[in-house]
C-alpha cells in the first residue's frame, strides 16, 4: 500500500500552507492569489453531483476566463498572467485538489486478480470516524438508551436506533462490555454510479454515515473507490468472482482497523469535552444484488446458500 495523494509543500487551502505574498504577487501555489480562488473553487465543484469538473469543462472555464478578463480594461488578468496555455490551467488543479485530498489520509493498493491488476484508493474507516465526530457540534451525537429494553413493543421504527440490528448490538454490549461503553452504528451505501471526469479511470463510491450523528444534516463520507470490471467480463462466471473478491478485498482494507476496535473498543474525543469508549458496528449496507451475493459469498446462479 503507498499514499494516494502526497501532500505538498504549499498551499493546503485558501488561507493555509503558501506564502504570503503568493495572494497578491503570485508567488507560492496559484490558489493562494484571491483573484483566482473563485476559479479554483469552481473547478473543485462546478462538476456533475458537486464533484469536479472534467477535462473538457476545464478547458471551458479556460477559454471563457480568459476571454471575459481580456473583454476588460483592467491592467492586471490573473488568469492569463499566471496560466499561459490550458495545460498548466488543468495541471494546477489537479495539484490543487491534491492539496485539498492529502489531510484525509487517502491510500492506494493494488489488488492482482485473475492475472490483472486493479488500483483501489482508500481511507481507513476509523481515520473518518474520528474526523466526523471532531467535526460534529455539542448535542448532534446521541449514544442511545443504556439498555434495550422490550417490555413496551414498539412498531414506529423513527430512526435507525429503533431497529432490531442496533438493539441486538445493544444486548451483546451489555453483556460482555464494561459500564459506560457505546455502541457507534454506521450505515454503508454504495451503487453502480461511475465517478470518472476523463474516462481514464472507471469506479464506483463506497460511503458511510455515522448513525448516532443526529444532526439534520446527513453526512456520507467516502470511504474508497472501487474499480469496475469491464462489463464483457462480467458476463462470465470468473467476472463475477473477480467482482466479488474486488468488493470483499476493499472492505477488509477500508475496515482492518475498525473490526478489532468493534470487539475491544475504542476511546472518542466528542464535543464539548469528556471521550466515550465505543463500539464501532455496521448496522447496515445499502446496496444492489450483485453486491448482496458478493458480501454474502451467494452464488451469482440463483442459489441463495454459499
């Protein structure tokens, strides 16, 4: 495994990482300069779902800054001055977003299946639980009752905490885990959308939301990016294992950490102070079929046993 995106020397955001004097002479990471920040930021999320802009919008947004700067009279066109072709436009944006990337920790493997070699980018999944939860207000995590009680049945199931997943988590900490432990219910989601901006690279989104974040606002943080096999391929017997051993192979990399903390647990620095001991736990994945059998180990013929 090796860094998917190394961090770079200047520049980490608008206001951080660049030297001073790069905002206003040019000096430092192109993204520093105030006059082109606007460029940059729709660059990152002018794209189909708020992702990033292709190839060919970038040399769009090109054409088009650089055409209503010189429709002005204005002395100074940062656009021009700094990029003078389109190719270092769309090179600085790349390094851009690898400025924006490198915090998140993001590492890449290579998987040889079949005799072919699959390139899978990643985030450790305990890496983005500790970040959501620095990242939530004082009141937004709810860790849920002490026990799991079933005296009064219950049939409304409001939210995820009422379901029968997260009480049988419940029941199995209560009794093996000391006093005061927690038990953190994730959510996993992925579908067959393809995020590819050149079609060089064809891959699909694994996702997760933390459900005890009770916040209005539903946050799915990427987890990895999980290659495509090629779809001729996949009407084989072998595509379908290869997909299956692809899909298995990147949760156990995305989950390594985590799997160990959900049976010893682990300490957590929530808002406004203090830490709880939790116990990290997949109440449920979202998914299509063929996903179901590969996690499963079902096969793909009909049969609904291993």
């Amino acid at each position: 495994m090796t860094v998917a995106f190394q961090p770079l020397g200047e520049g980490a955001g608008r206001r951080g990482g660049g030297r001073r004097r790069g905002r206003r002479s040019g000096g430092g990471a192109p993204w520093t300069n105030e006059a082109l920040w606007h460029v940059f930021e729709r660059a990152c999320t002018g794209g189909r779902g708020g992702v990033c802009l292709s190839q060919t919008q970038l040399r769009k947004l090109y054409r088009y800054t650089k055409v209503a700067t010189q429709g002005t009279n204005a002395t100074i066109k940062p656009c021009s001055d700094t990029f003078k072709i389109v190719d270092r436009f769309i090179a600085s944006v790349r390094r851009f977003k690898r400025a924006l990337i490198a915090p998140f920790k993001w590492e890449k493997a290579s998987m040889k299946i079949d005799g072919k070699v699959y390139s899978v980018c990643f985030r450790d999944a305990l890496d983005a639980i500790w970040s959501e939860v620095a990242n939530t207000q004082r009141g937004d995590l709810y860790w849920g009752p002490d026990t799991a009680d079933d005296s009064v049945p219950d049939t409304v199931l409001r939210v995820a905490l009422d379901g029968e997943m997260y009480k049988e988590q419940l029941y199995h900490l209560r009794g093996t885990k000391r006093q005061g432990t927690r038990v953190l219910g994730l959510h996993l989601y992925s579908d067959s959308t393809v995020l590819s901006s050149s079609g060089a690279v064809s891959a699909y989104p694994l996702r997760m939301r933390i459900v005890d974040n009770i916040n209005k606002e539903v946050r799915w943080v990427t987890l990895a990016y999980i290659p495509q096999v090629e779809s001729k391929f996949l009407g084989t017997r072998k595509g379908h294992e290869v997909r299956a051993e692809l899909l298995q192979r990147t949760l156990q990399l995305v989950f390594r950490t985590c799997m160990v903390a959900s049976h010893r647990g682990v300490w957590l620095q929530v808002p406004g102070g203090g830490s709880v001991r939790v116990l990290p736990r997949v109440l449920l994945y979202v998914c299509d079929q063929p996903k179901e059998r590969a996690i499963m180990c079902l096969k793909g013929s009909g049969c609904f046993f291993p």
